[in-house]
C-alpha cells in the first residue's frame, strides 16, 4: 500500500482554554487506510494537564484521545486526497510553555503536530477613571494563590479599560469578579499587537497644535487659560500666552502642565 501525507505541521502556540487547528491531506492507492495516534504531553507528562485532541474530516468528529482507541480507520474518496483536520485544545489550567505533540502515522507516512500554551492577553472593564484603583487590587490579589497572573496595564488617556496578561483565563476571571469598580472581561482575548501603542509612552504635547486653547493645571498659573504658541517637541514643553494677563507674557511650560480646552480652528 502507498501512502502520502501532506499539509501543515508547524508548532502552534495557544493560549488556555482556545484552540489551534491543523488541515492536512492523506492519499493512497488503497480505499481505506488505518491511521495510528501516539500523543506526548510535556515538559513534564506526569503533571501536565489533559489536552484534547480531535480529528476531523468533511462529516465531523472521526477520533479524539477520549476515547480508548489509538487508531482510525478512514476512507479514501478514489484517486482524490482525503481531506482532514487536527484540532487541539487547550486546557484552562494550562501553565506556560506546556505543550502536545501528536504524531498520525499511516503506514510508511507520518506527520507531526505541536501545540504550545502561552498567555492570554484580556482587556478587563472598569468603572470610568477607576482603571488605576483595580489594578492595583487585581495586584494585591495575585500575590495569593497560583502565579499565573503576568501583568497588568493601565495606560494613561484610557478610559475604562485594563489589560490583563496571565495564563489560566478561568482564575483570572475569579481573580477580579469581586474587585470593586471592576467590571467584566471582554469576551475574547488581545494581541501584543492591537495594544503596542500603548506600550510606548505618548509625548506630553502629543496632540497639542499651536492655537489650542488650554488651562494650566498646575504651577504659578494654574487655572490661568492660555493659547499656544509655540512646541518644542524634543523636550516636551509648549510656550503659551496668558488670555487673562494684562501684558501679554510668553510662558513655557510642560506638556503635561496643561488641558487642551478648545482646538485650534
């Protein structure tokens, strides 16, 4: 009997409770061919939690590693491939870099899958300008307990919102539900790079033209209402004119010192 295997087998990573999958194609000059299973699960097999690990074809389920059988037996449509798809599940208590190695062996032919856990990126709602307060309690609580929580960010100018890093979605959603201000997780998970610009901190003039109208927040002037006249953004500092002042005083201060109160037109 010739058999040939083809299709995708590389390592895939998955974060807990999600799942990969992995279309590949088997032929042979047989009607039928047997397909074998032999499943590893690491790095360390003897504590690593269960995976689940589904085989399918164009009618639906025809194997999983519930069940007792290590082999299937699967047709093949004439001269045409046999169509098939690995999908593997990742348990919630998955901790990081655990991994599932399947290997579907037909034959002389043979291919391997790899999935590997990584962490979830969630994006947690809070109350409006509370982001900071349930951090910091989302913090105290992951001292306690399994350490599975990575980190936390709350990043300044939004509103509403924080982004949760760790690596058991179910404990994470335990960890905050009784969190004051706090309100519900996102359905779904985030990438590293739909929050990147987050992750570099905004100039202090950062959207601030010449023209704006602004009030100082703090300083000597603070309350005075100004209009910009000129920004320096190598050092983050804006010159402003006082409204108010009775001789008009160039004032150069951060960016940071100030509230845009009214755009330029």
């Amino acid at each position: 009997m010739s058999v040939s295997m083809t299709g995708e087998s590389n390592i895939k990573k998955v974060a807990a409770g999600a799942k990969v999958e992995w279309p590949f194609q088997i032929s042979s000059d047989s009607s039928s061919v047997k397909l074998s299973f032999s499943i590893t699960m690491g790095p360390d097999p003897d504590n690593a939690p269960e995976w689940n690990v589904t085989l399918y074809d164009s009618t639906g389920e025809i194997w999983n590693n519930y069940g007792n059988r290590s082999e299937v037996t699967v047709d093949i449509p004439g001269k045409s491939p046999k169509q098939l798809t690995l999908e593997v599940i990742c348990p919630t208590g998955a901790r990081y870099a655990d991994s599932v190695i399947t290997e579907v062996t037909a034959e002389d032919a043979s291919m391997r899958f790899q999935a590997v856990a990584q962490q979830s990126i969630m994006v947690l709602k809070t109350q409006i300008d509370q982001e900071k307060s349930v951090a910091e309690s989302l913090f105290a609580k992951s001292k306690f307990g399994e350490k599975d929580l990575y980190a936390i960010l709350s990043p300044t100018g939004l509103r509403g919102y924080v982004f949760v890093e760790g690596m058991n979605t179910d404990r994470l959603h335990e960890r905050a539900k009784d969190i004051k201000k706090a309100r519900n997780f996102v359905p779904g998970e985030t990438s590293i790079d739909e929050i990147s610009q987050y992750l570099t901190p905004m100039s202090a003039v950062e959207g601030i033209v010449e023209g704006d109208i602004v009030e100082l927040v703090n300083g000597p002037f603070k309350g005075e209402k100004a209009r910009v006249q000129q920004i320096d953004h190598g050092k983050e500092e804006i010159t402003v004119e006082l409204i108010e002042a009775m001789v008009p005083i160039p004032v150069t201060v951060k960016g940071d010192s100030v509230r845009v109160i009214e755009k330029e037109k």
